[in-house]
C-alpha cells in the first residue's frame, strides 16, 4: 500500500492537487524512491503525461516525459532498483545459507535440552529428552510422556507447559543428534552431500533419533513443521477446529488492483449447510461456506493417488472412516499445502462453487518424506 504515491497519480491524472494548484511537473529525488516495479511506472507515465507540457525533474535535470528519451531513462533507472532489491535478498539468502553451513546455532530462543549459548547441553532437560526418546522407541504413549513432564514440573525455555506437540517437536528434531535442519529439510553440505553437523553437543546418535521418528506419522514430525515449532513457548493457542483454518488467504481486489492476502478466519455460519464460514478480517469482502472449503482441501488430499502428495492407502483408510483427528489432518493438508487464495463470492450465487478456492501446493521436496532419511555421519 502507498497511499502517497495513489494520491499522487490522482492529482496528475484531475491536473491539479488538492488545494486546486495546478501540476506543471513531478520533482524527484530518486527515481527509486518513486517506483521499484514496472507496474508503478507504466501508472506513473500515463498519470504524468495525461495532459501536455509536463516536466520531470531530477538531480541530474529537467527531462521530457512525452519523449522516448525521457522515457527510457525512466526505464533504466526501474532495472537500476530492480536489480538492487534481488541483490539484497540474495545478500540475506547467503547469509543465511552460509551460517548454515557452518553448523552455526540458529539466532532466537534458546532450544530445550541445550544452554543459553545453544551448544552446551542442559543436562536436567538432556536426561528428560534422551529418557523420553528411549521411552517413545518402547512404544510409550507421548501423550504419557507428556503427562510425566507436566508431574515433575518441567517447563520450556519461555515458561511453556509440556504437551504432546511440543513433546514431538523436540523429539524429532534433528538437532538432537546433532544435525542441521533448514526449512524442513537435512542441510546438505554442497561438496559432499552429507548432513551438515552442528557445533552443538547431540543428546542421541542418528540411529535412535531415525528410530523415534519412525514412530510417529511424517506429518507430525519436526521436519514438516519447521524450527519455529520445537520449543515450549508459554502462550499455547487453542488447536484450530477446522480443516482449513491458517491456510486460506483472500482474493478480494481492491479498487487499485491489488489483491488483499488477509487472513480468513472461521466463524460461525448462518445456514444449516454452512454452519461455519470463513472470512477475511483485513478486507471483510471475501468471505466462504467452511465444510466448501475443507471439503475442496479434502479431496485434494484423498482423492490424489497419484505424485509425491499421496497419501498412504492406511492413512485414507484412516482419515475416510473418521478415525482420524482434527490435529492429524491438519498437519497432513499443512505438509501439502502452502496457501490458498479464495476469490469473493458471486452476490446471490446459491451453489457451492468449489474453483473459487484455488491450493497453492508445496515443491514435492517439501512434501516428500523421503530426504529425512540421513546417510548416517
Ligand atoms: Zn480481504
């Protein structure tokens, strides 16, 4: 949103500001400052030169907007910022990548089981952890597990109480045999290809940290949900109750073009057939029947016997016959599924009309389940 650079093409576009002083020409400062992408300076141009005899001046002078060379020095200096903004995203991917492959401790609250430099181990937290993982591997309950914890009043490292998420995440995490995870992914070393190892101490070896994960369904484990999850974090939302909830985005356009992306949230319905419904809290324009929605996410899920999102014959039978919990197929739709847009309804539309939520699906990857399975060190 750039209500002043808007305000701006509104002026130049009625010839006068809003005080009634007429508009003779833009000075700017920096062509940056004024469009970094293609669309604002298309918008620029025809605002500028909707009525005759305008002039565009800069720290290097006064240019002709109506001619091609005032154009296409308009256009060399978009390309100068375009290509600015990737290189400083590439910059901060280096970064990124190269910590990484150091093996350097990721920045942020300090992980259960370690010590506030993030390489030491906690040796109270690392019992518990190495204890439970030996535990799970028996076949323990991890419900029971957490159970255990909450009794001998263990607490995260931001005050959390322990539950069977939180117990999963650190479990499965590949930090406990001293592995780096990136995204969802083993980092691999690009020379080698093998796992980058951690400057941390590991509290298992890879043997027993790939025997607790076999335990558990992929969906669940840290790999698939990410390095935010894995620590107890104090404020535990209530779970979602619906399919869909955190992965719809809204279509709406506003009048500039620009799509909304807000949040859809549910809320109760007012139909017998929709008695929840999903809307946009940042626009309120964009809002859809829930069991559509989670309706359009479940075929999506059971009905692909084909590619790297099928689901296992067990798992369907499983999620079919309503065996299967709320939190579970969550974290399934959520191990596919990125996001999904969903454009505004039609006004008066009486049928469901499932095109109008549109999945964007992970790179298979992301999905897969198969790059978990490390070479060993
Ligand atoms: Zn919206």
């Amino acid at each position: 949103m750039r209500p002043g650079f808007d305000r701006l093409l509104t002026d130049l576009t009625w010839g006068c500001t809003g005080g009634g002083q007429p508009i003779l020409g833009v000075v700017c400062v920096a062509d940056d400052r004024l469009y970094r992408r293609a669309e604002d300076l298309a918008r620029f141009f025809a605002a500028l030169t909707s009525l005759p005899g305008r002039i565009h001046v800069d720290p290097q002078g006064v240019r002709d907007p109506y001619s091609p060379e005032g154009l296409s020095r308009a256009v060399q200096s978009l390309d100068a910022a375009v290509a600015e903004t990737q290189v400083r995203s590439r910059r901060l991917l280096d970064w990124h990548w190269a910590r990484a492959v150091e093996g350097v401790p990721h920045s942020g609250p300090r992980p259960f089981g370690w010590q506030e430099d993030r390489i030491t181990l906690f040796p109270d937290e690392a019992r518990l952890v190495k204890q439970a993982i030996d535990d799970r591997i028996a076949g323990k309950a991890v419900r029971a597990i957490a159970r255990d914890w909450c009794e001998l009043g263990v607490t995260g490292s931001r005050g959390g109480r322990p539950n069977p998420q939180t117990v999963t995440q650190i479990m499965t995490a590949p930090r406990v045999f001293g592995y780096r995870a990136n995204k969802g992914q083993l980092l691999l070393a690009p020379e080698t290809g093998q796992p980058v190892l951690g400057q941390w101490e590991p509290i298992v070896t890879p043997d027993e940290w790939r025997a607790v994960c076999a335990t558990f369904s992929p969906g669940s484990l840290y790999l698939h949900r990410g390095s935010g999850a894995p620590r107890l974090t104090g404020k535990e939302k209530p779970a979602p109750r619906h399919l869909a909830t955190g992965f719809l985005r809204c279509g709406a356009q506003a009048p500039d073009g620009i799509v909304c992306r807000g949040a859809l949230c549910a809320q109760k319905g007012r139909s017998k057939k929709s008695p929840y419904v999903y809307s946009c809290r940042s626009c309120g324009r964009c809002s859809i029947s829930g069991p559509l929605t989670d309706e359009v996410l479940e075929r999506l899920i059971v009905s692909n016997t084909e590619g790297p999102v099928r689901l296992s014959d067990a798992m369907r039978e499983r999620w079919q016959s309503g065996e299967m919990e709320i939190e579970e197929k969550r974290e399934i739709v959520g191990s596919v599924v990125a996001s999904c847009l969903v454009r505004p309804g039609v006004k008066g539309a009486r049928a469901w009309d499932h095109s109008r939520v549109e999945p964007v699906l992970k790179r298979p990857r992301h999905a897969g389940w198969s790059y978990a399975e490390p070479t060993g060190p």
